[in-house]
C-alpha cells in the first residue's frame, strides 16, 4: 500500500513516500481502506518538530481519515466489513474522563496515522460515517469537529440562547460556529480577514468582529451580549487574547482552551476569580462523544467545509497550503 | 382591581368575579399590572377539586400571567417600573435543586395567582420578557414551556442530534417539539388525532405516530430511532404509557414523567432496570431555568402557539374550552 | 486448567467440573492466573435459569474473580505480567455511559467467566488490586461493590452529611454501607433479622430499622432523617418496596434501582413526580468507575465482608450456601 | 446596639465603635441578635483598602458570624423566632450558577455586615446551625468553610479516595482539609511552617510538605499521589503557585481558585491543556452549599478550628491578630 513516513521532525521535505504492506487486525481491530484524510495544525507542529509531545519514529502521520471496514480482526462486533467509518484521534479513549492513559495513543503522532491506504484501529477507534458525508468530508471530524464538539457540548454543555464567543476561523472554529448555530446558540466570531468574517457571516454568524480594526474586541463582545458578558469562549490561543477572553466572560462563563501555544501567556487569576470562570483545557475527544456528534450532524445536515481537496501524491503541498492560512474551513487528502 | 376568586374547588362556576384592592410590594417584591393570563391542567383540576394538593381558601387562580412592573418595594434591583415580565410558578425557587420549602409557594396554588389586574411577586419570582414576545404570547411561558424546558435541557441535557419522543399535544408537549427543534433535535410526537399530527408537523416534528391507528406505538417510535431507542421521552402520565415509554428508550435514556397522574400505574422495574433508565419527576422549573429558556426563545425566535384568547370576564369559558381538549397549543386570557 | 461449565441452566447439579487448555490473550488482551471468585445472586439466577438475559452455552460462570496476570498479549500497556488484578463484570465499558454495545459482554453470562483457574482479559477490563487488599478479598469486588459504588457516588454523586438508606444486608447493600460511611453520610439499614442489624451497627449503620417488626419503615426512615426525607435510596426490589422508598425520598432524592426484580411492580408515577425523584436503574459499572473505587477502598482501608470461603471443588455447595441466605457478606471460592 | 462602622478604608484604626437602632425586618427577612463573628483575609482589605469590590460607606464590616433570630418579617417560613443560625455571605444567592446579580450581595462589603449587634438579614440568607456547633463556632463557617465546600464538594465533586494538595493552613484550608478528610479523601498540606504543619498533621492530613525546605512541593505532590498527580487543588494564590498547581494535578485534574491575589500571575496555557485541566474561580457559595455542608458537619462531628476569640470592644486587634498570620485556623469575635 501506498504511504508517508515522516523521516524526522524537519519539515515538509521530510515526508517520504513510501510502500508498505497492508496491515492485519488483531482482536478488536479493524483494518480500513481509506479513502481521504485531513490536515490539522498539529499536523504541521509535528512535522516541523515543534509539536509538545514526541512522535513515533519514521511515523506515518495525520490524524484524520475516513473509508471503509475491509476486514475485521476477531471479537469484532461494533462494526462489519463494509461499513463507511472515520477513525479516533484517541484510539484508546472510547469513553469517560480523560486519562493520562486513554490520552496516550493519537494517531499521526504516538501511532501511525492515515496518511496510507490502510490502517488497522481499535473497533472502539472507528465510528460510522453519517449518511448524509462523503468520505472528504467525514475526513474533516476527527480533530477539529470533535474538539469544537467536546468543548461547547461535552464540557460546556451548551444550551439554546447562550452566547458564544468563537475566536478564529481556523478548523476547530469553523466547526464550532457551525455546532452552535445548529444547537440555537447565538454565535460571535473574531478574525482580521474581512473576507474570512463575509465566510462566517455566510456560515450563520451572529455577530462578527474584526479584530485588527477593533482590537478591544472583548469589549464589543460584551456589548454584542448585551452587558451580560458571553456565556461560552472558544479560546485557541493566540497573543493576549486569554485575559481578553475573560474580560468578555459572563460571571461563571467557561472558557474552552484548546489549540497549541508556543509559550507562556500572563493571566489574572483575580479575573478568573471576579468572573467565576470556569477554564477547561480541551483535547479532541472520546469515542463516545464523537457517536453523539455524528448524530448531530446526520440530524442537522451539518456540512463540514471543505477547502481544497489534495490529491494523495501531493500530500506535501497540501501541508504547505495549510501553513499558508490562506484557507477557511479544512484541507483534505483524498486517496484515489 | 378585577379578580377572579374560586369560592370553592367544585367547579368552573364557583369562579367569582371580585374586586379588590390594589395589593402593595414589600421587601423585594415588585407590583405587577397583569395584560394576561394562560391556562394550564392544573388550573382545571385545582377548580374541580381534583388537585393532589390543597389551595389556599378562596384563591385568585392561575400561575401563568404577563404584564409589566408598575411598581418596586425596598430592595429591588433585578427589575424596574416600566420592565415587561411575566411571573414564575414557584415563587420561591430562584435557582438550585428542589427542596421542600421552594416548591411550596406556587401561584395560583398556595398563593393567589393571575386571575386579577395586579399581582404583587417576588424579584426572584419574575423574569423578563423577551422583546420578540407579546404579553399574550410570554404569559403562556411560566408552566408549560418552563416544564418542557426543565425537563429536557435543565435535566435531560439535551444534545444536538438525540431524538425525543414527545406524547401528546398538550401545552408542555408543544413547547418540548418547539424546543427540541431549537436544538437540533429530533423529534416523534403521538397523537390520535390527525388533525393535531398535522399541525405538529407543520411545527416540524419530524415523525409522528397516531397511537389510535398504532397501538405499538414505542415500536414505531423505536424504529424511527434505528432501532437504537430514543434519547429522551417526555412522558405526560396517560394510561399505560410509562411502560411503553421505556420500551422505547434507549440504554440509558432519560424519561421526565410530567402531567398529574390519576392513580397508580403499573410498572416493571426491572425494564428500568434492564434500560440502565433514569427517570426524574419533573415540577415545572426555577426562575435561573425561566432567565435561561427566554434566552433561548429570544436567539431563536420561538413563538408560542396560542390558540384561542378569551376576554378577561369570560374566564370560566376558557376553562371549559381547555377542558374540550379541542385545543393545540395554549388558552389564554386577555384583560384589556 | 480446571473449571466448572455450567452444562445446562437447569440447577446447581448442572455445574461440571471439566479439565481445558489454558487460553491464549489476544491484542490488549491479558492471561490472568485466577485465586479466587466471588459469588452474585445473579449467578444463582444463571444456574437456575431465571436470569433475564440468556447466557453463552455453556459457559463458565461467576463474573467476579482476582488472580495475578501472567502474560499480555500484544499492545498492552495499562498492566503487566505479574500484576495483582481484578476482572471487571462489562469486559467492554472502559468508561462512559452505559450502551447497549458497552453493556452486552459480561462475565459467566454473555462471556465465559472466573470459575477456572486461567481468564483471558480484556486489558480494559481489569483493575490493578489495591495493595491492602488479599486475592479473596478483591474477588468480591466486581459486581457488588462496583454496583453500590456506581449508584452511591458515580449516579448519586453522594456528599458526607447525606442519609443513605440501604434495603437488606446482601452484597450491594453491604459495600453501600462501607462505602457511605467511608464518604460521611448517615446510613439506615433495613432487615428482616436482628442478627444481620446487629452486624450492621458493628459495620457503623448510623441507624438500623428490623421491618418485620415495623412494616411501615418508610415512615421510620423519614422520621431518622428529621422529617426531611433520605437522601438517596438503594432499593434492591423486594416486594412492594418501591413505593416505601418513595414515601421515605427527600423532594428531589435519588432512588437507584438495583437488584434483579421477578415481576412488575405497582408505582404510582404521582409519587415520583411529588418527590421530582430521580430514579435510575444501575447495573454494575465500567472500568473507570472501578479505578475510583478502588482509590477510595485503598484510601480508607475498607475491607470487604467475606463471609464464607469455599474450596474450588466445591462450588456447587457455595452456591447452595449463598440460596440459603444465611450469609452477612461475600461467599467466596478460593482456588488453591 | 453596639456596632463597629469602618469610617473609611483606610486601616484597622478606622474602624468606630458606634451605637445604632436595632433594625426591623421587612418582608422575608428575619431579624439575628448577633453572638460572634469572625474574621476572614478580604476583612482585612476592606478595612485597608485593598479589596478588589468598593464597598458601602461607612459600612459594618465582617461577613461571618453567628446568633439567634429573634424577630421575623412578614412572610418568613423557613426558619421562626429562637433559631439558632449563621448568616450567608451572598444574602441573595439562594441556589444555583452565580450571577452577577446574585454575587452583587454580600455582607460587610456591599451591604453591612456582622460586627454588630444585631442584623437583618434575608430568610434565604441564614442557616440554621448544627445542634453540635456553639455559635462561636458556628461563626466561622460563612466564608471559609463553605468556600472549601463549594470548591472540593460542589465545584470539584470529591470522591472518596481522591487526592487533594491543600495550599497553606489559612482558614480555608484548614476547612478544607477537615472536609476532605470526612469524605474519605487522601490529603496533602503545604506550609512552610513545621509548627503548622505539625498542627495540620493533628488535625489527620495525610501528608505534608513544608515548601521552605521543598521549593518543588509540586514534584514532590505528584510522588505522594504515585507519580498519577493530585486530583484537585486548592489554589490559595501565592507567588508562583499556580503553574506549580498545575504540574501536580493529574490529567483532567480539578484546580480551585480561591484567595485574592494581588496581580498578574504567569501561566502557560499550554500546561492546563496538556493536563486537560479544570480551573475554577470560587467564590464562597450559595445557601443552598451552606445547607449542604452543614449537614454533612452534623454527620461527621466536625469541629471548626478556633484559634483565638476577642471580646467585641477588641475587634481592632483581632484584625491585627489576623494579619499577624501567628494563626491555625479561625480568629473568632465573641459578642457577650
């Protein structure tokens, strides 16, 4: 089968294609034809050798894929050959808190990933495809849709008329203006692409800011709720902007943190206090909330939003395509 | 002022029209001129003598009313002179679990309720109107919306993507399909009436059962769930349906058994059990549940279905209309 | 290896003792060399035929044994060989909600069991034995203890200072009351035998009520708890208690339905609405419930009740022992 | 009555000695003769001027403290004339999330507070206090006990057999460590004083570390917890403490941010994703907590820590006492 290896952490020339043999399944395992993957930020850290945690060496990288069961190893019984499934950033995290150990086995980093034609996962690392999803498109959910899910739903345990505050368009912001809008949250988005915000305005956008013609976009936010604060935060991590996320907080909002951030940030922990902020670090997540989402998708007819679609040579433009921030929505590999 | 007393708990013709003095606020309390009133089951079974609890002699009935604050005792801060507002059911319960001393003060109950020109009420005990409602529309909120509310977003949790099983097109029952709609859910409602099926579906219920064509109606309602049981039922107590309620359920599903149940039923607590069910008697709801459902109505646009308004002198003929059970949707009492 | 099959479910005859091939562990799979097992009215209900689920043919019974792992099959990573640990009653609910894919692989029922001398494992479902615990010891934990455990604090989320009442002194009952009094609630035992009270009050019962002498023990128990009503119920099913266990509910208590119930019970829904109970039926618990148990049984230095222990060969006779319901605590069979 | 008024924020000498008229209550409100009250850190603040919140002019200050009602307004149900009960920081926080309306309340800030003879305080705002509980001790419950509570038990849902880093032996420590160690809990104080830390070792913490000589406590937290992490932190906010809390927690470990600090603190957003952190800024608590926690008080035989009690003339120099930081545990004012 065709496939990636990523060398060693050095960059994009680093990756290498290459021709393995198709894997077997052992108990509880399945082995899955792919048939598109997705590219997320960590993607990039990871080949670029800065990402937090060590890789698997000569890793085959990416997080996320979609395809089909081909066959399955013995004591298999969630799914069947045949079934449309997309695989779990966390193989080993098919529900509950999470863990240290349940945290452990990601796929593109401490595993092989899906940037190859097969891959073998755990029967509780795969979950079915929704009907109403190409495979491109259920490419796109493992990281960033399940993160976003994870973060308003799973832990903010998001209701109709809350406010969210939605910094970015990035991959997991995308999906969270979308699940928001889907669960009649009202939605506030940031960026400093004026096209970026006509996208997200396009996408169902409450509200809108640009931040780099509003910079005291914590304040407008909380104009825009009315006085009250925001209820929710998607909190990706950029400069400055922790202490101006709990600036726009209502007292006991939550705050998602997630995204990957390069250093060490200064926060009031009296603001955390005055807001009775509830700060929640957030990775992907389980098995379990990724069924849950998929039914929430298949309900709402959620469309993920593909950007540009790769083909599976050229896997390395369309790492460098995604350093570009050119995109709005997710860059996808599809594999034939 | 105008007011209705109910000399006696024996019928729609011991409603008495009075007139009585303006009451005044005291410490934390506010004056209400009420533009509305809606009614509810329980203000049929209260008048019949019906109800499982005893009502203060000579009570000025119902708990659901709307208007504006005319007037503020000492010590008022959440509301002014002049905020549209409609009144909370439970006027003591401001937030937090129920316990024995919040649930007992219940307008048109223990305490004198809506059927008069003006009400003296807790600042914990109204919320404010949302500004896309009319008085009409906000004073059919305080009992059924608020139940349906409790039961599937303060209780159930309610997730994009699960599907409720709603029984009937009582009050409750309308707001829970507006509601569940509201956050991605979906929906099945029984009725045995087609006429009624078709205005849920017009509603957007997304598949309905005629129980008086289909008796397996927790079959049916399975199979709509493929096979998997729905997530959540709203279970308003008719005979026979609790049993089949949890045959419908899910592993794990949650059911809110709401409405005033004549007797006993017959249960099999190993279904309960074999369900992994949880099941919760639901009582209406907090002033924090009203604060956050108008939120809700408000970012979503939800509009009460009103049915019929009656003039403020023709109450008794609007507790024989809600007695009919001709309606769909809410009955309610106009006073201008 | 030795082990007993039960040949058919036709008695505690039907138990046959059979000479096997030690099995081979698969991917994250475990061989664990077993040294004792606990028994379960549930595995009286197999042998007998009356459980409600149907068994593998064959299979060898008992769901709860601990022994030592003495080989890992490929991928495992949470134990290793030589690891005291305890089999998990659902092989499959690492942690999470209940479902009914998660529920449906359960030890000496759907899967062979602990009553042979070797057990492949899942590496998900085994717990690492706490140090101060013997073999025998931990082999009563599975089922009985992770049951009391899951509805006390997993489902009821108990905080010290809550009144507990607990039915009977059976298994669960017995670790609901260790487990309660660890956490500082306020226990109340029911029993029909001054004998079984007396070994209550010496296990801490903060208060006992013998039912055979006062029948209306739901009024008893309100009274303990100073009128307000307990906290949480464990309600093993016995006749007609659960309508008592509603009577003696705080408004907004948690009953948790445990216990396997031979037929329907008459409840009256109006009652659970009255009490805004929330009922919840509970069967054992995952994996990640049993890691926290296990923390808090280490912390507190609980030690189970073992009541009788009986050598391997004979089997047959503890499940007579354990019909006879002459025990306080766990029957054991111990294997060396 | 005897009062005390701080004239102005501008030390302990402003605080006046002043007699007043007992004042009345009004609609809900209860009327306490005062027998104690103590002394918290935000005292101190306030009285130099410190504190983040302005406070009323000339207010009566002191948050917490103890006595008996002896008249009661109108409409007052939950409690009657001879009562003994404590009063509640937030008068207007009855249950549930906090809001700003309902943090807006507190004594001996925005509303005048226990330093006095009498109060008038909201029925909402007092608990009864535990039969096992002198007034004096009863005093010291409103602020740092219920902050403990709230953060370990509401916010944090304690399980037995968790671990908690308990930061220092200040008041809310202490009570967290007696709280904790009633539900089964493993503890671990900090302190950098051996008297101290002898005193928290009386009082059953199960492990100590005097940070003078450990400066990387956090490391040796994580040994104690056998390299897994704490489950929960009280996070009183020293220098630099923070980020050392977050090395010690576990993966989706609790943090709770209590005390007031003084500024801006450094934090890597990146260490409370990698731990999948909860960080959450407590406030005291709600009446609700307040009747929680003293039940669970009553059921353990709790004993507040009294270290020292002035007479009512000599409240200037319980503040100094306080400030001095000679104390473990409660700095008391008795009244009589």
């Amino acid at each position: 089968m065709r496939a990636f290896r990523l060398a060693a952490p050095t960059g994009f020339d680093a990756l290498t294609p290459t021709e393995l043999a198709i894997p077997k399944p052992g108990h509880r395992q399945v082995l899955v034809k792919l048939a598109a993957a997705s590219l997320n930020h960590r993607d990039l850290s990871i080949a670029l050798g800065r990402y937090r945690l060590p890789s698997k060496e000569q890793v085959i990288p990416l997080s996320d894929g979609a395809g089909t069961v081909v066959e399955t190893g013995p004591g298999v019984t969630r799914v069947k050959t045949g079934d449309r499934v997309a695989g779990c950033f966390f193989q080993r995290w098919a529900g509950g808190e999470p863990r240290e150990d349940n945290q452990a086995y990601a796929l593109g980093g401490s595993l092989d990933g899906m940037l190859a034609d097969y891959a073998v996962l755990e029967e509780d690392g795969v979950v079915p495809t929704p009907a109403c999803l190409t495979d491109i498109e259920a490419a796109t959910l493992p990281c960033a849709a399940l993160t976003a899910w994870h973060a308003l739903v799973a832990h903010g345990r998001l209701k109709a008329g809350e406010t969210v505050l939605i910094q970015g368009t990035g991959g997991v912001s995308v999906f969270a203006l979308q699940l928001a809008r889907l669960m009649g949250a009202t939605t506030i988005v940031t960026s400093s692409s004026d096209a970026k915000i006509a996208e997200a305005t396009a996408l169902g956008a409450t509200h809108t800011i640009n931040y780099a013609k509003e910079p005291a976009w914590e304040k407008a936010a909380r104009a825009v709720s009315g006085g009250r604060g925001v209820d929710q935060v998607i909190e990706v991590g950029g400069a400055g902007t922790f202490a101006k996320s709990l600036e726009a907080l209502r007292t006991g909002g939550h705050v998602s943190l997630i995204g990957f951030l390069a250093g060490a940030a200064t926060v009031d922990p009296g603001l955390i206090m005055a807001r009775r902020a509830n700060v929640q670090g957030i990775s992907v997540g389980s098995t379990e909330m990724f069924l849950a989402m998929n039914r929430a998708i298949a309900a709402g007819g959620l469309k993920p939003v593909v950007n540009k679609v790769f083909p599976f040579a050229d896997a390395p433009a369309a790492y460098r395509y995604l350093q570009s921030a050119a995109h709005f929505g997710k860059v996808v590999i599809a594999f034939s």
